[in-house]
C-alpha cells in the first residue's frame, strides 16, 4: 500500500494538470479566434474604401 500511493500520484497528477491546463486554455483559444476572425474583417473593410 505504501508504494501504490506514490506510483498512483506520479502517473495521474501530471495527467490532472494537463487537462486542467487543457480546459482553461480551450476558453481563451475560443476568445482569440473570434477576435482574429472580428480583426480580419475590419481590416477588409478598411482595405475596401
């Protein structure tokens, strides 16, 4: 028992920040292509006039 408690913590803590980490940066990924997209077509209507 004392040696699963470590071997369990080394295997599914780095998977638990990784999708932590995952999860957080998906929302700001989502905001970062609306920006881009919002960007892209101010830029073609500024290039348009």
């Amino acid at each position: 028992m004392n040696e699963l408690l470590p071997s369990i913590a080394d295997g599914y803590f780095p998977i638990f920040i990784s999708m932590f980490l995952l999860v957080r940066i998906e929302g700001k990924l989502a905001a970062l292509e609306k920006s881009i997209r919002e960007l892209a077509q101010v830029i073609g209507i500024a290039l348009k006039k």
